[in-house]
C-alpha cells in the first residue's frame, strides 16, 4: 500500500488490474462492462480507467453514443446515473471506488471494445 501511496503522491500512479467491472447503480437492467485493464493517474492528478471489455451487459456502442445526448445542462443526476468500479489487481489487492460519473469513450480493437473513463467522484 504503501507503494502506491507514494507513486500517487509522485503523480505517477498506474496499476493494472487482471479484472475490472464498471456497474450502473441501478436496480433495472444496469450496465456493465467487464475485464482487464489498469487505471493511470493523469498530469492534472486525476484518474483515467482504461477498461478491455469482453464482456458488456444492457448496452452496446450506439446506445452508449447516443445517450450523450441525453444529459441536459443544469439537470442533477439520479443514482442510476453513477457508476462503481471494482477491480482486482495484479497483487491480488481489491480496489472499490462508489458513486463515479464516468466520462467515457470506445476504442475498437481487434479483439474487444476499450471503455476509457475519466473518473470523477460525485
């Protein structure tokens, strides 16, 4: 812990994780995106996940476009507006961040669609 202490403190944070889910939190039909990635601290100190996704429930790439839309200046957001994140590190550590508003785009690859998420805490 200590470790990664010090490389956040240092602005140089990066940890891979062998499984990632990004949930809604929303009792009907929530979004998820699932496997592997890692989250990298940015030059501002904030935190960007970068999520490989082989599995995605309750959504798709046109609905997730789509959706931006969606959001109206001014409008506060309900719970199943956020997100949380859980992730399982290389070390074995668990890591659990609650109430995310992620910002995210899709990357094709060739073998999964790559979720990159700012993460900003409600």
């Amino acid at each position: 812990m200590d470790k990664i202490i010090e490389a956040f403190q240092g602005g140089k944070l990066q940890t891979d994780f062998i499984s990632l889910t990004l949930v809604q939190n929303s009792t009907n039909k929530p979004i998820e995106y699932r496997g592997a990635g890692y989250i990298k601290q940015t030059e501002n100190d904030g935190l960007t996940v970068r999520l490989y996704s082989v599995e995605t429930k309750n959504t798709d790439f046109v609905s997730d476009f789509n959706s931006f839309g969606r959001t109206k200046p001014g409008t506060l957001f309900n719970d199943a507006g956020y997100y949380t994140l859980t992730g399982t590190s290389i070390d074995g550590s668990v890591w659990t961040a609650q109430n995310l508003l992620p910002q995210c785009s899709w990357l094709a690859g060739h073998l999964w669609l790559t979720k990159i998420c700012r993460l900003r805490p409600a």
